[in-house]
C-alpha cells in the first residue's frame, strides 16, 4: 500500500535541522504500519520500540536523562547496533511514559544526529493534559486515511490518477463513469488502510462494512478506557449525533439535538477531547471573510465532521446496495460530499472554515487561504449547478477565484472553476 505522507518522511530525514519528529493522527489510520515501512525502505535498521505497558522501558526513561545510557539500553532491548545515520528509531505509543517524550528535547539538544519518529494512539490527549512536552523541540506531522487517489493507487488504478492529475480533458470525459463509481466506492469503503486493504484483495463490501463496526467499536472502547470518567456520557452523546447533525439542512452542530435544555458549557470537554484524539473535525463559522481567516472564526458556530467517510456510512447504516446508483451522493441531504469533499481538502489544509451571512440564508460549505487569497468552495452532490449562495458570495466579497465541486465537468468561466469530486486532491493544478 501506498502512503503519499512518506515523501514528507523523506523530506524530514534530509533536513539538517531535523528534530524528532512526531505523527499524529487517529488510532488505526496507518501510523504504526508507515514508520516501520519508511524504516524499512530508507535505512539499514530499524528499532521498533513500543512503550505501551512495558516496565523495562519505564526504567529506562528515569527523570535524569541520560542519552547515552538509553541508546545502550535500546541496543540490548532490541538486540541491534544503533548508529546516528543509519538507525532509525521507532518510539510508538509514547505517550504511556511521559519521561519518554520529555527525552525528546535532549535527543534534539544534545544528541540531533539520531533519527527519531514517535506516535501515539492517544498523544494528543497526553499533550492536552499539560505532561512535560518538548515545545519547539519536535517536528509534527498530522497522518489521516488514506485519500482518494491513495485508494486508486491501493487498486491499481496508476493511470487514472495520471489522467486526472494531468488535466487530460478528453479522458476524463471518456473514463468520468469509472471515476465516479471508484468514488462511490471510496465513500462507502473510506480510507482506514486495514479496510482499503482488505477491500483491495477480497472486493467484499460486507467484509469491509464489519471492519469498519470493529473500528468503531474500538474507538467506543477508548472511551471508556482512556476518557475520564465523568465525560464519557457527554462523549458517547456527541459521536453518535454526528451522523444527525450532519443530516440537518443546516449542518450546524447543535447542542439542543444531544438533549433538551443541552448548553456548550456541558460539552466543551468532550467535543475537545474527540478532538484531540483525531476523530472528529471541527470547521467554524465565518462570517466575515478577511485575512487571516483564523481571527475571525466564530468560536460559537462550527460544523463536526469525523475522520472517514466509511466509518460515517458505518455509523449511519448506510447499505451497500446504495452503491448501485447515485443514492450514496445525495442520502442525508448530501452529507457524503461534503464529508468527502472536507476529508480531502483536510490533506492540504489543515484549517477550514465555511461562510455564512448574518441572516444565514447564504452559505458557502468552505473557505481556504490560498496564495494569500481567500477561495470560497461549493459542494454539489451532483450535476444541479444552480448556485445562489455562490452566487451572493460572489457579488459580495468580489474573490479572485471560486471553485464548485460536483459530479459535473471540469470548466471554468470568468472567476468560477468547475472540477469533479474525483479530482479534488490536485484541484490546485485545475486552478
């Protein structure tokens, strides 16, 4: 299986300045499987270490660090030979000794030659809590299921992604239906690599739906195990209303739906800690769209997304036969494009936020920053392009550029680009 985040990986190892890094992501979206592969590929050895419930490890880590008393220590562990360049550390699930990630800072300051990546079912959790972390000693990167054209590559379909990356306007339009049912497939499957995986070699979509309740089951488990104990209930109430709040003509995340009389204040520690563990997406609301859009996000208005568009389908009990036609786009008022559409833009740009006006009676479902610019995104779930929203937007804020994706096809006229869901992960070469 092919992971694009490993040319970042790639990048990191030949930077001078490179700092252990860490990468974060929800549990089960490959974290694990991409550092032993990029050891795998790209060094001699590779010492894997795993610090969940290991006592020796415990030892190891003291509150005096002692850099090299650990590499001697990770020598006899493992049984290797550790060196600076050829070596590549695997710290993963970091988190369960904190001493752990507090030694970061002095790889980084005493001893920057070794290469170290960590990760953390839960590290973000750990991070939230205030444990000794190393600020500005450590380099990040996010890690999310895998995209739609990664999901091609899983299936062997090189070509089309040439074809769409290339812009090549005539073969889009002679392959646009293969591309469209791949993409049905993409939204039902999703992108957790077990299931992308499984799906790849077996093409059983009822398979794929019982790994897909196993990772659910699993992220519920966590729950219970890993969330404190007063926040549990609250937690469970915002997971599963996602789905529902998603179905709303307005996908505004509403408190009232969780319960009656339900207020923010009650649910602050639970949305946050869903997002800290990377299964939930929050876009907030803006209303007035300036750079940078960050300052005037609305901390009050947001929509919730989660992590996988499988796992919604999952969740929501959506039916395989649904594949069959074009229902999969346009169930519950269109949540499966949008959903899609913000799980692709979230591999690019790790902040989004969508439009509203002050009367609400116009929204656009995304804004970007792009070259210092602001671009407004429509989500059509399928060929209707009548867009009054855009339009408003349009005639209001005079952008540069908007785009509208949909099931049309690729055009552009004046400031508005049209591009097919299927070529949203290079929309910017349709640019």
């Amino acid at each position: 299986m092919k992971r694009y985040a490993i040319e970042n990986l790639i990048q990191w190892k030949k930077n001078k300045n490179r700092k252990p890094l860490i990468i974060q992501g929800a549990r089960q979206v490959g974290k694990t499987w991409l550092m032993k592969e990029f050891g795998r590929l790209y060094y001699k050895e590779t010492i894997y270490i795993n610090f969940d419930n290991n006592k020796q490890l415990s030892n190891v880590f003291q509150e005096n660090i002692n850099i090299p008393d650990i590499i001697t220590a990770l020598e006899i562990l493992s049984g290797k030979k550790i060196t600076a360049e050829n070596s590549l550390l695997i710290f993963d699930e970091i988190q369960e000794i904190p001493n752990a990630l507090k030694a970061l800072k002095y790889f980084y300051e005493e001893h920057p030659e070794y290469h170290i990546i960590c990760a953390g079912s839960l590290l973000g959790i750990s991070i939230s809590q205030n444990i000794s972390f190393p600020v500005g000693k450590v380099d990040f990167l996010k890690l999310y299921p895998l995209s739609f054209s990664e999901f091609l590559e899983a299936l062997n379909k090189e070509k089309l992604i040439e074809v769409i990356k290339n812009k090549n306007t005539i073969l889009l339009n002679t392959f646009k239906d293969e591309l469209n049912n791949l993409l049905k497939q993409y939204l039902y499957i999703g992108g957790m690599p077990e299931i992308v995986h499984n799906f790849s070699t077996n093409n059983d979509y009822k398979k794929a739906r019982q790994l897909q309740k196993n990772i659910l089951l699993s992220y519920e488990y966590d729950f219970g195990k890993h969330a404190p104990n007063n926040e549990v209930p609250r937690i469970r109430q915002v997971w599963e209303s996602i789905p529902s709040q998603l179905a709303k003509e307005n996908k505004k995340f509403v408190y009232g739906t969780l319960k009656e009389g339900a207020r923010a204040k009650e649910y602050e520690t639970a949305i946050k800690w869903l997002c800290d563990t990377g299964l939930i997406y929050m876009v907030h609301n803006i209303n007035n769209p300036e750079i940078p859009l960050s300052v005037y996000k609305d901390l009050k208005a947001f929509k919730i997304y989660m992590l996988d568009t499988g796992l919604l389908g999952a969740m929501a009990n959506l039916e395989s036969q649904t594949l069959l036609n074009d229902d999969i786009f346009i169930s519950f008022k269109g949540i499966y494009a949008e959903q899609y559409a913000m799980q692709q833009l979230m591999l690019q740009y790790d902040k989004l936020y969508y439009y509203t006006n002050n009367r609400n009676s116009a929204e656009i479902e995304f804004l970007i920053e792009y070259n210092n610019k602001i671009i407004p995104i429509e989500v059509k779930a399928g060929i209707n392009l009548k867009a009054k929203s855009l339009k408003t937007y349009i005639e209001k804020y005079h952008p540069e550029k908007a785009l509208r994706f949909s099931l049309a096809d690729y055009k552009t006229s004046d400031i508005l680009t049209d591009i097919p869901l299927y070529a949203i992960n290079f929309f910017e070469k349709y640019l």
